[in-house]
C-alpha cells in the first residue's frame, strides 16, 4: 500500500489483480482507501479520486458527525439499540450472576455487581448483544443455503472496525460483525446473504449484483438502511 494526495485529501492505494477501481472511505474518521487494477497508474486514480470528490466529502462529514456523538458509559437512561430498536438501560447494582434482561419492551435491565465500571458493564452487555446475534444466525444460514445453494461449514461472530462481515471462500467461513445486533435484522439478513453470495462470486462484479438481485431484489435498500443507521460508539479494542 501507498498514501498518494489528491486536492490535499490523503488516499491509500492498494493494487490487486481486480478488473475494476474501488475507491471506499471508511469509518471512524472517514480514511480514504483505493483499490485498483495492477495495471492502472496513480494518475488514473487521482482522476478518478477528483470526480469522487463531492460523495467522498459526504462520506467523511457523515463518519465526523457520528463519531461527535457521546461514547457509551453504559449508565442509567442510556439508550442501547437491538435489532434496530431503541431501549432505555436500566443499571441494577446488586448480589448473583450478571446478566442482561428486556423488560416491557423498552427497556434494558444490566444487573451488574455493585460498585461495576463501565467497562465491567461493557463487558456483560457484549457478552449478551453476541449471545443475542448468534441466536438469529444458524436458521437463517440454513434459509440461505436451500435457496442459494451453498454450505457455509463455519460462521463466528467478531468486532470489525471497517466491515459488517467477510468470507473466507476456501474455509466456507463467514464472520459477522457484532454492531449487527443493533441494526434492523434485515440488515443481519443482507449481510449473511451478501457473504454467502461470495461462496458463488468472489469479487463484487456484475455477476455478484445480478446474483443479490436474484435472491433478494431488495439487498441495495437494506444496504442503504444499514449506511444510514448510526455506527457504534465503543471503541473498538
Ligand atoms: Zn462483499
């Protein structure tokens, strides 16, 4: 990789033997990163960088707007998100095991032991969001693999700074980013299809399009959903 400075914007180029450009701006501070064909030269790209300017601009002031929004303390009135939902926290302080219960669907009680910190009710809400998301994943897996036809021999759950899931194709392996467990589980859906379809297509080219538009026509609206729904706000360890 090599940083190239384009209309005083820093970009990252990565060459890899890909047929086209793909240019992405990723969070949190909205870092600017090109992948291009082995044979295409740094001009082609500040070119291509220079007609990208305006969406690249909004990219980054959205990811700067979000990341002014106030960390998570994990504190009494605090809002917490599952499956696109938000719920107030309650923090309960007191003896037995920590745990995680909805009440009411409204609100999130966090019984925690007295005196916790936040990164100790980090830690359990974590530990509950996981439990949640990988609850939803095998069936709908199993939905996918009858009508895409593939077998995914193994999945996990992971923490991703830049990606809401991946695939390894040779493992038949799919990883999930935990943030999906705050997003409407349509979004969850999406993805899972998203990497199931690379177990067919590898790169996003117009055959992995036409393939998302065959099992689920309507993958570009929750992936729009999912672009607007506001990042985390932990930081990512
Ligand atoms: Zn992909």
């Amino acid at each position: 990789m090599h940083r190239i400075s384009v209309s005083g914007l820093q970009v990252d180029v990565v060459r890899k033997d890909i047929k086209n450009l793909h240019l992405g701006v990723y969070p949190p501070e909205g870092r600017i990163r090109v992948a291009a064909p082995l044979r295409v030269d740094d001009e082609a790209v500040r070119l291509m960088v220079i007609t990208k300017l305006p969406w690249i601009r909004r990219q980054q002031t959205r990811f700067l707007a979000q990341e002014r929004q106030s960390p998570r303390e994990y504190t009494y009135r605090e809002t917490h998100h599952l499956l696109g939902k938000g719920y107030l926290l309650n923090v309960i302080e007191g003896e037995g095991p920590s745990r995680v219960e909805v009440h009411d669907k409204a609100e999130i009680d966090l019984y925690v032991p007295v005196g916790s910190d936040a990164a100790r009710r980090e830690q359990v809400m974590l530990r509950w969001y996981r439990k949640e998301l990988k609850a939803l994943i095998p069936p709908m897996i199993a939905k996918w693999q009858d009508i895409i036809g593939v077998t995914v021999d193994d999945w996990g759950v992971k923490r991703m700074k830049t990606k809401w899931g991946s695939c390894n194709i040779e493992a038949r392996r799919i990883w999930l980013n935990l943030e999906l467990v705050k997003k409407p589980v349509q979004c969850l859906e999406y993805i899972v299809v998203h990497e199931m379809v690379h177990l067919l297509e590898r790169n996003h080219t117009d055959r992995f399009r036409e393939l998302m538009d065959q099992f689920m026509p309507l993958w570009r609206h929750h992936r729009d959903m999912l672009n607007q729904a506001p990042l985390c706000h932990e930081t990512w360890g």
